[in-house]
C-alpha cells in the first residue's frame, strides 16, 4: 500500500495514495481515508475538547483518565487527533488487518504509544465488551448496525457520523424504513429530516439500555450528518427523553406541517389549511438538536486551534447556535416560486417577520432555509407584503 504523510491540526498523519489516474472515491484505497471530512474531523476535535473540559471540571479527573473509542478507525486520523490533540486515552479500531497496521506505524510516528492504542476487532465485538467516557462511531455508510452496541457502550459521550444521507433523507426511502425504523420524507427540509430521524433511531436505542440523550451539536453538511450526545443514566431518564419523540404532518401542496409528540399518535388525515392529504415521517426526534451553552464553548476551542478549515467551522457552530429550536424549516426560494414573486435577501426577510412579530433565525442547514413560529400561511403574508 502507498501511502503519504499529512498533517491536519497538529497531527502528523500516513494515508493511503489512490491508484493513478483515479480520482478519489473512499472506498477504493486499502485503507479508507476521506480529506473531505476534515471539516468534520476539525469540528469533532473542539467539540469532544469542550465536552473533555466539562468531565474535569463536573469529574474531578485528568484528560489522560478520559476514555475515547474511535470504533471504525481507518487509518486512525481521527482518533490520532483525538489522542494528540485533546490528550483523553484513545482506542483506534479496525476489523482490517491493513489498517491496523497502518494505525500502529501512525501511532508510533506520532509518538503516542502512550495515550492511543491500536485495536484489531469487529466494532460490535469491542463496543459489548468495554465501555469507554466517549464512543465515536464514524463509518463509510450507515452508523445503524452500530448503534445498539455504542448505545450500550458510550458513558458520557455518544458521537456519531452518518453518511448515508440518501436513505435518512428519504430519497431511498425503503433502505431509511429498514435502518433506522422511520419512514422519513424527502421535501425541501430532507437534511434536518435526517438529522432528526438519526437522533430518533439513538434515542431509541439508548432507551433499551436504560440511557437518556441530550444533543449537545447536530449538524447535516454536505453529504453527511454528525451530532454529539450527552448520556444520561437511569430508567425516568429513558422515559423523558422518549417524550421527545414523535411524528410530523406534511402537506407536500401548501407546505404546512405540524410535529405531533408521542409513538402512538392521531394525526389527521387531510391538511388544515389546503384539505389535501398530507404525508406522515416517524418516529423521528422532535427535541433540540443543539445547546447554545455547549456551541459557545466549542467556539472557544475552535478558535484557539490551528485548523484548517476554521473559519467554515466557525460558521456553521454559529448558525446551529443561532438557530431557533423548532422542529423543521422552511425554504425561502421553494415558497417563492410557489407565490411566483421573486425572493428578498434572507437578511431582509427575516427581520420582516421579526417586524410582524414572530421569532425567526437562519439556519446551519442552506442559504436559503429559515426557521420561524410563523404558519405556512403568516410566512406567505409576510412574503407578499415585502412586495
């Protein structure tokens, strides 16, 4: 295997070469390795410092006493990262005999025999048998068949990467159904549907082990969606998190929508605002995806970091931190082309239906999204008064 030496963060790290002439597709190189995620990479750095930083101070225990599992390492970048540059205790593990091999000459260039250890099992196998303070799960595909085990594995911490957007987003609906028991919608807001049907599937699954989850950061870019959860222990804790499960109405004519909470719901038929009949996605998380105090902090790491993607990491922490926690939001272009007016700048909209009275933010999800607690059709006033 050819490999090269790169360097992200303060990491040194040997990566596969891809054959010549090919362009990069992951999953064609011996060992997985994808630059395109370190965006992702640099986020999950500060994110698991910042919540590194809360075990001290609520714990009273030192970095190195921190236990983190990167369960599908690769060639262990992720991990090394963590290791090197947040100093907790780390796993890296891989079924593939190449990739293990490869972590252990990285952690031997990194000089860090004494903080990482390289680990050869199936995922499944080292997540029931040991726990570990944080479990990242970090897959080329679908964290599903992980899930159950992370849940039973993860203390403090559960960090999970999805990339099989198509099935969350409701574009491959049959494959979403089976992995994740939901049937998600693919509509304007397909991303945050995914974010929230993945939410929904950990949910559940830390439930049966007795866990709570509260996410600290959920964001969907590109092609893939991470959040970061923070565990609780104890049955009443389960039972209230489940409270914030539930179903949304859709009116894929008019664009209403409405979150009904609960596993065993009513929810009518036809739309309340059109009479057409609307479509139902769930079960599916109707909590926060964020908390504002966890983003500030993670902020704060990123900031003082070498990274080198952080401004684009600033940005998107900053929008999720912004955003109002309202479940679903609206595409500005998408209801304008539906009025048939032309759009105003976001900046301008927004404010005008601040003006009108509701609560309105931007979001981390596109450009052009919004979330408000204005209805579909207050949303469509306030459009057709900026006119």
């Amino acid at each position: 295997m050819n490999t090269r030496t790169i360097t992200e963060g303060t990491t040194l790290v040997m990566v596969p070469v891809p054959p010549e002439g090919v362009s990069f597709p992951p999953s064609c190189a011996p060992v997985f390795y994808n630059p395109e995620m370190e965006l992702n990479r640099d986020i999950n750095v500060a994110a698991t410092s910042a919540f590194v930083d809360r075990l001290i101070s609520q714990h009273s225990i030192i970095p190195s006493d921190v236990t983190y599992v990167d369960v599908l390492s690769a060639s262990g970048i992720r991990g090394l990262r963590i290791a090197n540059e947040v100093g907790v205790s780390a796993v890296l593990n891989d079924w593939s005999r190449e990739a293990y091999e490869l972590i252990v000459q990285n952690i031997e260039m990194n000089n860090l025999s004494e903080t990482a250890t390289a680990s050869c099992k199936d995922g499944n196998v080292l997540l029931h048998g040991k726990r570990f303070h944080i479990v990242d799960l970090d897959p080329f595909g679908s964290p599903a068949p992980f899930l159950d085990a992370a849940a039973r594995s993860s203390i403090h911490l559960l960090e999970i990467t999805a990339t099989d957007t198509a099935p969350l987003c409701g574009a491959h609906l049959n494959s979403g159904i089976r992995k994740y028991a939901a049937v998600p919608l693919n509509n304007e807001y397909h991303s945050e549907m995914g974010v929230r049907v993945l939410l929904g599937k950990a949910a559940r699954d830390l439930a049966k082990h007795d866990k709570s989850m509260i996410p600290l950061l959920s964001h969907a870019t590109r092609h893939y969606v991470r959040v970061y959860l923070h565990i609780g222990h104890g049955a009443k804790l389960a039972d209230k998190t489940l409270r914030n499960m539930g179903f949304i109405s859709h009116c894929p004519v008019c664009g209403f929508r409405k979150p009904v909470y609960g596993l065993a719901v009513h929810i009518d038929k036809e739309c309340p605002v059109c009479g057409s009949t609307t479509k139902i996605a769930g079960p599916l998380w109707l909590g926060r995806l964020h908390e504002v105090e966890f983003c500030d902090e993670v902020l704060l790491e990123l900031e003082k970091r070498p990274l080198n993607t952080k401004e684009k990491a600033k940005k998107i922490v900053t929008l999720c931190k912004e955003e109002l926690d309202i479940p679903t939001f609206y595409d500005q272009h998408v209801i304008c082309r539906s009025l048939g007016i032309s759009a105003s700048t976001m900046d301008q909209f927004i404010d005008a239906l601040k003006e009108a009275g509701f609560r309105a933010s931007r979001t981390h999800f596109s450009g052009t999204s919004f979330k408000t607690d204005a209805e579909v059709t207050e949303i469509k006033e306030v459009m057709r008064s900026m006119l």
